[in-house]
C-alpha cells in the first residue's frame, strides 16, 4: 500500500491511535488525527501527536471534518456505527481498523489469536516458545504493542503473534494471516453488540480470508470447518489433540506431552498447550525442541496462578475471571476439590447457569461483592454458601472451610468495579491475603 502525499485520518487517540499516526507518517502520509472524547481529558494526547508533528482535534470539532479522506483508521475502542465512526465513512474513501491498516504495510506472516477467554496467555506462550526455538517472534495486536507499532520498528522477525479481540476484527478486510486461532467462544461484550451472534460474527471475521493455504486451529467444540484445520479439547474425545491423566495427546500420532510437568495449571491451560504444540507441528518444530520453554512458561499474572500453599491447601488466583466463561474454565479444569471465592459487581449475570458444574466442582462458595447476595441464594440449594465483606475476609473463611488437599480458587466470574479499580488490584488483594497467612 502506497501512503506517501495521501491524506490519512486516524481515529482515537489512545495506543492503537498514536501507533498507526506514526506509521502513516513514516510511509509518506498526510496525517491528521480525530477524537470525539473531552478536549480537557485529552491534553496529554494532543501533546504526544503534536511532538510527532500531527494535529489532534478533540470534541465535537472531531465531528466535522474540514476536507475529504483518502482512508481513515478506526481505532479498535471507537464502534464504526457510532457517531464518529459514521461521520468519517462518509468523509473517506475508505475505513478500516488498525489491524487492517497495519498489515498491509506488514510483510512479517502472522500468528492470529482471537476467543472469549485464554488469548493472552496462548499468545505468549506460542511467542516465548517461538523465540526459545530461534524463531524470532514478538506478540503484539490487543496484548503489549499496537500491531502498527511493530511494523514501524521494522525488526527483522521470522513471526508476529497477534492477539486479536472481537473490536478489532470488526473492521478488517483482507486480513488473512497464516494460522489463525480460534481459542474458544461464549457470551461477553453485550454492551458493545446487540446479540450474541453479532459477537461471533465480528470473531469469525478472522477467517474470511482463509483458504487451504492457511492453518486453522480451532476449539472441537465450536464446530468451525476449514480445509486445513487442527482441532483441540480437554474435554472432547474427537478432538485431534487431547487430553488425558496429566498428558496432551495427538491422537493421529500417539504422541503425548506430559503437560503435568510444567507450571501451567487446569485443563484450560492444557487447550493453551495444545495450541502451543500446533503451531509448532506447522512451524515444523518437534516436540521435544519445545518441551523445555512450554513447561518453563508460566502464565501472566491473575490467571489461574498457584499463589501459595497454606496447611496443605493450595490458592489459586484467577483474578482475571470476569465473565462466566473464564469461571466455567477455572472450574472444568480443576480435578481437586475446590472452595470457590466468588463474586464481584453486578453486571447482570445468571450464575445459575453454572449450576450443573457448581454441584459437581465446588464444596464450598464464599461470595463477595455487589452479587455476593444474589450468587448465595442461587446456589445455596447445591452447596454451603457464605458471604465475606471483602478479600481479605473470604481467604480466611476459605482457609477455615478447606482441608489439605483442596484448592482455594479465586475465581470471581464477573468484573471488579464494585470494590476495586481492576481485576490486576483485586488479584494483588488475593496475593496479599494468601502471603501473610503463608507466613504467619
């Protein structure tokens, strides 16, 4: 794509925002950048284009554009049917998203990762196991740097693994990277779709460019079909990887990999090995070339994280869990006895739905938050529920309730806002109050 004298309206000012500015600029690009958002907020925005030579208009001044566009990039946080979204499809010759924007100018092939729940840590492990093997990779896209970033450094790379959420495949349009992933799906993101399939749909656009010469590697249980596709499941027996006592199984081939072995924890994370170990069968990268940085690769912080041991019983620390999804994941995949620390802010959420795996997983429940309420009388009826008034005091109800052996796991299923500024914050609260009680 040739950008040099065309005029390029970049929208949003954040990350993605400021990444494909300066991409556009070094190709030779007219630039000039657009967000509705308070001029106040935005000072320290407008400061950092400025610096880079570019003018930043904020307000309703963002909404009238003062000339026509030969393309306009859309940052992933601005909705394309939203006031500025539509204003600037009709300004521009064309819209797309960062995403799109930066991988025409890309010439690195692409690793892409999208699913409600496990994108994180499967884009880095594929990336830390690519780069032990001596294939050069960087993870980019909706996990470290923007994908316009990279490709504005200009790194001599053998990969590029992207992470890729639902906002960002909205607007792509010739994306078509090498292997595309497609980790696992359920329902998240109702604020920004009208339904569920809408959510979907803006996933499954990572796959319309997909032809027999790109790799598909797809959770079995979502039922995606593509001629070259490599299916995976902890929990499904057709599945071409698998899983059994401790082991990730290839069933076509026998092989095993003894997933017990490293630090990953639950079933869960066996489905982020299993991916793991197909892109490295694609790559041409053996097994035994991978065991070592697999098992060695631990997973970013506050997801399903061993964070203590206390009278033998362990604490696990899944902070990260802020949908019912990422819940169900934690649960499926533990095999101990669990006493679940549960709860958080209302966002309308039916844990009734979780009955079934609540009465088959979970001894005990100790509720926290705006819901603690509301989850006790849905499943009291299944198993003994308490309430604690903050972190602090559901680690040690937990610790009361559990016997050696058992897990503690810190799974809330909803976000955090009602008591903290984040899920990271409330996952420290969890640490602190296990690390004190580890030592005392």
């Amino acid at each position: 794509m040739n950008l040099s004298g065309k005029h390029i309206a970049v929208l949003g000012a954040g990350g993605s925002g400021i990444a494909a500015a300066s991409l556009a600029l070094h190709c030779g690009a007219h630039v000039a950048a657009f967000d509705s958002g308070d001029a106040g907020k935005l000072a320290p925005a407008v400061e950092k284009f400025a610096d880079k030579g570019i003018v930043l208009t904020c307000g309703d001044a963002a909404l009238s554009p003062e000339r026509r566009y030969d393309l306009a990039v859309i940052s992933p946080g601005i909705d394309a049917a939203s006031p500025i979204g539509k204003v600037f499809q009709a300004a521009s010759d064309e819209l797309i998203g960062e995403i799109e924007f930066a991988d025409r100018l890309c010439e690195v092939p692409v690793i892409a990762i999208t699913g409600t729940n496990g994108k994180t840590t499967t884009t880095s492990l594929v990336t830390e196991m690519l780069n032990a093997a001596g294939r050069k990779a960087v993870a980019a896209g909706n996990i470290g740097k923007p994908y316009s970033e990279v490709v504005l450094e200009g790194a001599l790379l053998d990969w590029i693994v992207l992470e890729v959420s639902s906002f960002q495949l909205e607007t792509v349009v010739d994306f078509s990277p090498e292997v595309a992933v497609w980790m696992n799906f359920a329902p998240d993101h109702m604020d920004r779709y009208e339904g569920i399939e809408d959510y979907r749909a803006a996933k499954l656009r990572l796959f319309e460019r997909i032809d027999e010469s790109k790799l598909v590697i797809s959770k079995y249980e979502d039922g995606l079909s593509f001629p070259d596709q490599i299916t995976f499941s902890a929990f499904a027996d057709a599945a071409d990887l698998g899983y059994s006592e401790g082991k990730v199984i290839h069933r076509a081939s026998s092989r095993e990999f003894d997933f017990s072995a490293g630090q990953l924890h639950g079933k869960h994370n066996a489905e982020n090995v299993m991916v793991a170990l197909a892109v490295a069968d694609r790559l041409g990268l053996g097994w035994d070339e991978v065991t070592s940085s697999v098992n060695a690769f631990d997973a970013p912080g506050h997801r399903c994280e061993k964070v203590g041991v206390v009278g033998g019983v362990t604490f696990i620390n899944d902070s990260k869990s802020t949908n019912l999804h990422s819940l169900e994941s934690a649960l499926a995949g533990e095999e101990r006895p669990v006493i679940l620390i549960v709860g958080g802010k209302d966002k309308g959420l039916d844990f009734s739905s979780l009955n079934d795996l609540v009465s088959s997983r979970v001894r005990e429940a100790v509720c926290i938050g705006e819901i603690a309420d509301e989850i006790s009388d849905q499943w009291s009826g299944l198993i003994p529920c308490w309430t604690a008034v903050d972190v602090d005091d559901a680690v040690s109800k937990s610790l009361s309730l559990a016997v050696s052996g058992e897990v503690v796991l810190f799974s809330p299923g909803t976000s955090s806002f009602d008591m903290f500024r984040g899920y990271e914050e409330r996952g420290e609260a969890f640490r602190e109050a296990v690390a004190v009680r580890a030592t005392s």
